[in-house]
C-alpha cells in the first residue's frame, strides 16, 4: 500500500498538477482576463504590505530559482563543472536557508495582516486567506527540511530528489521510486508544492505570469468611474 501510494502521489499526482497548471492558466487567461491580477489591497493598508510583499517575493524568488536549478540541472553537468554533491548540498542549505528565512518572515506579516486587520480580512475571499497560509506552511516546511538535509551532507539525498524531479519532466516510469525511502517531511514539502501548482490558476498567482504573457496589449478596456461620478 505504501508503494502504491507514493507511486500515485510522486509518479502520477505531479502530472495532473501541471497539466491543470498550463491549461488551467491558459484557460483563465483567455475566459478571465481582467481577473489575471494580484488583487493587491495596498489602498487599504501600505505600511505591512510593503515589507512583507518585498522580504516574501525577493527570499521566494530565491528559493525558487535555486529548486529550478538545483533540481533539474542534470547531475552530469555538475560532475563535469566540479562541483561536488558535498558542496552543493551545504550551498543549498545556506543560500535556501537565509532566502527561506526572508521569504517566512515576509509570507508571516502577510499572514497576519490578512487575518488580523479588519479591513483586510472583510475585502478577503477565502482563496485570498487561504494561499497565503499555504505559501507560509510550505515555507516553514522547507525550512524544516535544513535540519533533515543537515544529517545528509554528503549531498545522496539531494542527490535521489534531482532523480525525481528530472525523471518526472523525461517520463521516468521508475522516478517515483527514488525517492520512496524519504522522509515524510520531504515528501510532504513536495505534495504540498504539487499541490500549489494545482490551485494556481485558480488563484491570484496568476499574476506571476503577466511579464511573458502579453498582458498589458490585452484587448479591450476596463470602465470605472470617479466617486463623484457614481453619485
């Protein structure tokens, strides 16, 4: 059963995330274009949203550029450069650590202004709540991960989570495999990340997509009116 479920989870759950992901974001694009935005309630309250917008997205663009590439660079191109697994396994934990940590403390105020500013929590759905408290648990759970990778210096561990990854985008009917002897706390910063990619179209993250989408020449134009025309 536990074979079984891994393999659902990490060898068939990862493609169904992100077939939603492209054609769940396409989809939205083309049927919803002026939902394609962050929603931001800057109007409402500046001062927290600032320094937690800016620490959130400067460590979360960090810690996601450093998986991209830490994943699914292949393992042969870092043998061939010399860089050793030991090397980048400790490089990994002290970059994503200092990264997650900023990005945590940002994803936390956010948090807290969502849920403790009246004004905010009254202008907020329950995707607006419920993403950031996703976004901050999966933060602190890639922050629990450091103590974990801190027992496998060596770099074999990361090493098994680069087989994954990599088999996952070449069809590796066996990639689910590698990584089932891992700890729970891996596996579930992963599903938790898979399952992130799921909602994402249904979601503000969205707007993470405007600079390559052709968002600004969108066709059409949005109407408002001043508040003293509305009277």
């Amino acid at each position: 059963m536990a074979e079984f479920i891994n393999s659902y989870l990490f060898g068939i759950y990862p493609y169904i995330a992100l077939t939603v992901l492209v054609i769940g974001s396409i989809i939205r694009y083309d049927r919803e274009p002026y939902s394609w935005r962050s929603s931001s309630s800057q109007i409402l309250r500046r001062g927290q949203l600032m320094a937690g917008s800016v620490l959130f997205h400067v460590g979360v663009l960090i810690v996601f550029g450093g998986h991209l590439v830490g994943l699914l660079t292949p393992i042969e191109f870092f043998d061939w450069v010399g860089i050793s697994h030991p090397f980048k396994q400790i490089t990994a934990i002290a970059v994503g650590g200092v990264a997650g940590a900023i990005s945590f403390v940002g994803a936390t105020l956010l948090a807290h202004r969502r849920l403790f500013d009246p004004r905010i929590r009254a202008n907020s759905n329950f995707a607006d709540t419920a993403i950031i408290l996703l976004l901050w648990l999966q933060l602190a759970l890639g922050l629990s991960t450091i103590v974990i990778s801190m027992e496998h210096l060596d770099g074999a561990e990361m090493v098994r989570f680069m087989a994954w990854a990599q088999g996952i985008f070449t069809f590796d009917a066996l990639a689910a495999s590698y990584i089932l002897s891992a700890h729970w706390i891996y596996k579930l910063h992963i599903f938790l990340g898979l399952t992130l990619f799921l909602i994402f179209p249904f979601t503000r993250l969205v707007h993470m997509f405007s600079a390559p989408i052709r968002y600004v020449w969108r066709s059409g134009y949005q109407i408002t009116r001043s508040k003293k025309a509305a009277l």
